[in-house]
C-alpha cells in the first residue's frame, strides 16, 4: 500500500520550467523568459511569473575567477601556466581538464598548508599536471648487436601487443617485449599509458629464417620467428599428400 502511495505522489508532482523565487507569490513558481542580457560572465533576465503575471528582474552572476599557476608537464618540457577557475570550484587529483587545445591530468594540488586530495579553488596556490592527450613511450631499438633508447608519442587508448610487426618511420621492427613495471611480457596486449619501456628487434629477414621443413616450421614457431601459435597448423600447399600405389602385385589363386 505504502508503494503504491509513493508512486502516485510521484507521477502527479509538476515540472517547472524557469522556476525561480516570485516576489509576489513569495513561492518558487514557473516563469516566461521575456527579456535575456549578457552582463560580464553573467547574466541578466525579465521574467513574468505564470502564477500572478507578475513581471520582475533577475541577476545571474558567476562566482570571481582564481587565478592559479600550473606547472604543465609535456613529456620532457614543462613550463609555467596561468589557468582562470571559478573561485568556488572544487578540484581533485586525477582531474582532466583543457588548456591550449590540449588535455591534462591533475597529479599534484598544493595549498598554503601543503599538498592536498582535493582542495576548492579559491585555496589553491599552485597545481601541477601532465599532458593526457598524447602518450610517451619509452623504447629501445636493437638491431644486432647494437641498441639505441627512443620515445614514441601516441594518442591516448593505443594499445601495443607483444610479437606484432611495427612501422616506425621507414623502418620496420618487431615488438620482443613489454615491461609494464610489475615484469615482462613477451605476448600479452598492453595499454600505453601502463608501459614503462618497450623492446624492439630487428625482424627477421624472410630469406634467411623463413622455415623449409616442417621441423624447422615447429621451431620457428617455438622461437616466436613466426609470432605466437600454441599448436602451429601446417598451411595445406605444405602437407604431402599421400600416393597410393597403383602397381600392387596381384595374389595368385592357389592350384587345387
């Protein structure tokens, strides 16, 4: 019964459009927008109450601007910001926000008692954050007996997986593993953002490695010359398929 109550109450409450403070009615009531005026980063309105028709004014003003310094981190350069926040703005670490057509990352609020969790604007003295639309990727290319560190920037959600061949300019290179600092991998799949370096080696060259006998297929696949198969299928142009002899020798029938 008492459900039945709560729902009923709930389909017969009314919706108010514009709902402000009448004046006259001295209620919250729906309202006519009769007139709308930009004043600074607010807002002026002429409005007519539908309950009594009464027509009163209404100001809308934004909270001031704090002006905080952020220390922008790019990859290797970092440099010095001055960000505008609504004074009664509330802020965390890992928060996202944009500046300069880019994207950034919360990671360091500080006050004047020292840093914080979470802190209103109006409080905040100096806030560092690191770019979050592009990614850098530790990496090191080895090519014989030499390797050579090197970053790739990539957009944020690209993944990397073990063992797959890669482009990087005009040359070409095989992921041998990825370190996501908790240890190697050398098949799984990871995001950018939880690698911590990358290994790259030169790819075979097909004429040398490529794999004559199906002995030396099995062991390429087990050395990962051939990317990851568990239980590698010879392709069907290699399988031999098998003769039956047309020259059998005829049994002769025994003579009574």
């Amino acid at each position: 019964m008492d459900d039945e109550f709560y729902e009923d109450d709930f389909e017969d409450e009314e919706v108010l459009e514009n709902a402000v403070l009448c004046p006259t009615c001295e209620d919250v009531t729906s309202h006519q927008i009769l007139r709308e005026k930009e004043v600074g980063r607010g807002k002026d309105y002429l409005l007519r109450c539908e309950q009594c028709s009464t027509v009163h004014e209404i100001q809308f003003r934004a909270p001031p601007l704090k002006r905080v310094p952020f220390m922008l981190t790019d990859g290797p350069n970092s440099y010095m910001a001055t960000v505008d926040l609504d004074s009664d703005e509330w802020l965390d670490i890992d928060d996202v926000f944009e500046h300069d057509d880019m994207t950034w990352r919360i990671t360091r609020l500080e006050s004047k008692n020292g840093p914080l969790e979470g802190i209103e604007a109006t409080n905040l003295v100096r806030a560092v954050a690191l770019r979050q639309d592009m990614l850098r990727v530790k990496i090191t290319k080895t090519r014989g007996e030499f390797s050579t560190p090197d970053t790739l920037i990539v957009e944020e959600g690209t993944v990397f997986k073990a063992g797959t061949i890669m482009e990087i300019g005009a040359q070409t290179w095989r992921i041998r593993a990825i370190h996501t600092g908790q240890g190697r991998t050398l098949r799984g799949t990871v995001d950018a953002s939880n690698i911590k370096r990358m290994y790259l080696h030169e790819p075979p060259r097909p004429e040398r490695f490529e794999p004559k006998t199906p002995r030396e297929r099995r062991q390429a696949w087990k050395e990962g010359r051939l990317g990851f198969n568990p239980n590698p299928i010879l392709p069907k142009e290699q399988i031999k398929k098998r003769v039956k002899p047309t020259n059998r020798r005829k049994r002769k029938k025994p003579r009574n």
